[in-house]
C-alpha cells in the first residue's frame, strides 16, 4: 500500500495552521511535557470496572461511599481512582515487567475489592444500564468534561488501558506507528460488549460506538516523527481550547509524563488471564516494533473503516491490510501472534499469548455473553460478568 501523504506538517495546510507551530515552543512545553524515559517495554495498566449491586446493577449514588471506602482503605500495589461516572473505578497496576506480573498486580486489586464487600463488573458498557441515567462525578476535570461533553455522557463505558514504557521520542513513534496499523486487532480480539440499554446493539463493541460520539476520542492519525505529534496536539487543542495534551483522548497516544505508550481500544475485560493476555500482545509488538519497523503507515480512512469492521463483527471480519489486500482478520491477528511471540520468547514472556491464541479459534466473549442471554435471560448474563470479574483465580 502506498504511504500515506496526508500528515499533520504537510505542505497542503492552510498557512494559518502551519504558523502555529512557529514560535510557540514555550507555549508547547507548558501543555505537552517533555519526555520523561518509561523503561524498557514495561507494562501497566488501567483497568475500568463498574460497580454494582449484589444483582449486577449499577450502583448510581450509592457508589460515592464505596469509591471513598476503595480510596481509603483497600490495600494494593498501584492505585484505586474515581472515574467521571460515579460508579466506576480505575484500578491502576505498578509498573511492571511483564504480563505475568501484571496479572498478579490485576487480580490482587480486583480481589481486595471483593473483600470489602464492594462488587465489580468488567465489562465495556453495562448490559441494561437505563439510557440517560448516568451519575457524573465531581471533580474540576470531570466538571468541564461535563459541560462540554452535555448528554453524551449518556452510559458508563469502561476500557482496559495498556501503557507500555519506552525510553525516548523516537523509540515512542516506532511503536506508535506499529500499534496504530494493527488497532482494529486489539478492538476485534477485546470485543466484548453487545449489548446497551438492554437491548442487543448488533454490534460486538457497542462502547465504540459511544465513544466515537465523543470530541477529541478518535482513531489516532498517521504521524511519522515526534515533531508532527507535537503540531498536531497543539492544532487539536486550540481548535478546542483544552487546557493540556490528556484531554486529546485517542485510542492510541503516547503520554510524555509517563515515557509510555497507551492503547486505549480494548473493552474491560471480565477475565484477567485475558486482560493480561492483551497486555504481552502489546508488549511483544511494541518490541517488534524496534527490531522490524514499519515502513508504511495505514491512510487514516482506512485505519478507520478496519475500525468500525472490527466494533461491528468483532474478529469475524475482513481487513484492509498494510500490502493493500482483504485479509481475514483472524488470518491478520495470527500472524501479528506470532510477530509478538518471536520479539518475547527469548526472555521467556511469551507464555500469556497463549490464552490469545484459542481466543482466535474459540467463542468470542460477545457471542458468549448473547448466548448466555438468549438462553438464560439478561439477569444470568450480570451475574456471570460480576463472577468472571473477580474470579482471578480461574
């Protein structure tokens, strides 16, 4: 496939736009920090989860005590934040040296919350929540994103967030372009919320669909250096007017505060063997990234139609591929397996693929849940999420 031509410092511009990134190198260093050096491939995490009531329903109000109760008293390695939705929390990994470790770092969060009494639930948007009946919390982020983002904060979604360290700019966009032409393959293999309001969404990832309602939270556009990232932040956040680079919410952005790397296009994950999974896939590609660099980015329409297959039909798809040609998806992801096997087998981190590999040969976690549903009906279909979730063990 040709490279694309259409970047962020092309010559197509409008003069206007191309002279905001002459002359504002202080304004710059104020809103997008300087690269702080993450480590060596390492992981963390952010994992989402909702809370709920013994029945599997969203908590609404009555989640302010238990946030506070979380924040205050549940004892863990990493860190336990409130979200914009009332019932929802981040629980946040250490760094850590690779999936394994990240697994234990997950299930030790996920498990002292159980013993507070407090029920969580993995899942990408809540299956029946009520449509509008969201809670929004009070923070002085949270009250901006409020008033801007009006009634599109209609539902709590949740995602699992990966963060994957790396030492420098230029290591950064390596990965960067690598993780960007393979996105619509962590949306496939995460996918894992069809249903909304009740109601079958049609869709494998309905949670994409809300987000892409909201500004700001887009596919990442093809950038080739360090310095076409900075012009296209300081363009978005003008248009805008955010306040600093985080409120520029791609699925995929590097986090200069961090040193890291974030995917943000996987749904919350029930499981945490498969949350962990996810997590060396990145790891591995982010490696591959280094010793086999892309050289052709995918055009940014394209990265999008791969989207929107992938939130639609899951792994059962077909793809526009970096040659040019129709791929199956899960033909696409095997091989992409294997690109991340190879960069983590030497040191002995390739074992977690393992879970990803039947993944692509068994019942994807959305045909599961709709055959639980139409079997069993909506109320077994909470129960068996709020199980999953702190089953960390199985």
């Amino acid at each position: 496939m040709a490279r694309s031509t259409r970047h962020a410092s092309s010559g197509t511009a409008p003069a206007v736009f191309e002279s905001m990134a002459v002359g504002v190198a202080d304004r710059r260093a104020l809103v997008v920090p300087a690269w702080r050096p993450g480590g060596a491939f390492t992981l963390g995490a952010e994992d989402e989860v909702l809370l709920v009531d013994e029945h599997g329903r969203l908590l609404g109000e009555a989640a302010r005590d238990a946030v506070a109760t979380l924040q205050g008293t549940v004892p863990c390695r990493g860190g336990i934040t409130g979200e914009v939705f009332v019932d929802e929390v981040e629980l946040q990994t250490p760094v850590c040296s690779d999936a394994g470790q990240l697994r234990e770092s997950l299930g030790a969060m996920r498990r002292s919350v159980a013993l507070e009494g407090i029920h969580l639930m993995a899942v990408g948007v809540h299956p029946s929540a009520d449509f509008g009946s969201a809670v929004i919390a009070t923070s002085s982020r949270y009250d901006r994103l409020g008033a801007e983002f009006a009634g599109l904060l209609r539902t709590p979604t949740a995602a699992f967030q990966v963060h994957v360290g790396v030492p420098d700019v230029d290591t950064a966009m390596l990965v960067y372009r690598k993780l960007r032409n393979r996105l619509s393959l962590f949306r496939a293999i995460a996918a894992g919320s069809p249903y909304w309001h009740g109601r079958d969404s049609g869709l494998a990832s309905a949670r994409s669909a809300i987000l892409r309602s909201y500004p700001r939270t887009t596919m990442p556009p093809a950038l080739r250096s360090w310095q076409e990232y900075l012009e296209t932040i300081e363009r978005q956040m003008s248009a805008a007017e955010a306040p600093d680079y985080t409120y520029v919410c791609w699925e995929l952005r590097p986090q200069p505060r961090l040193g890291t790397v974030e995917v943000r296009v996987m749904d919350a994950q029930p499981s945490v063997e498969q949350a962990a999974a996810l997590a060396a896939l990145v790891q591995g590609l982010a490696r591959h990234a280094v010793e086999v660099p892309d050289r052709d980015d995918l055009p940014d329409d394209v990265v999008l139609a791969n989207d929107f297959s992938a939130c639609r039909h899951g792994l059962d798809t077909t793809i526009l591929d970096l040659d040019g040609s129709r791929r199956p998806l899960r033909e696409v992801a095997a091989g992409v397996l294997e690109e991340a096997r190879r960069s983590l087998a030497p040191d002995g981190l390739a074992e977690p693929l393992d879970v990803l590999k039947v993944r692509l040969t068994d019942r994807p976690e959305h045909r599961r849940q709709r055959d639980l549903r139409e079997q069993h009906g909506m109320p077994a279909l909470l129960a068996d999420l709020a199980a999953r979730t702190v089953d960390v063990d199985g």
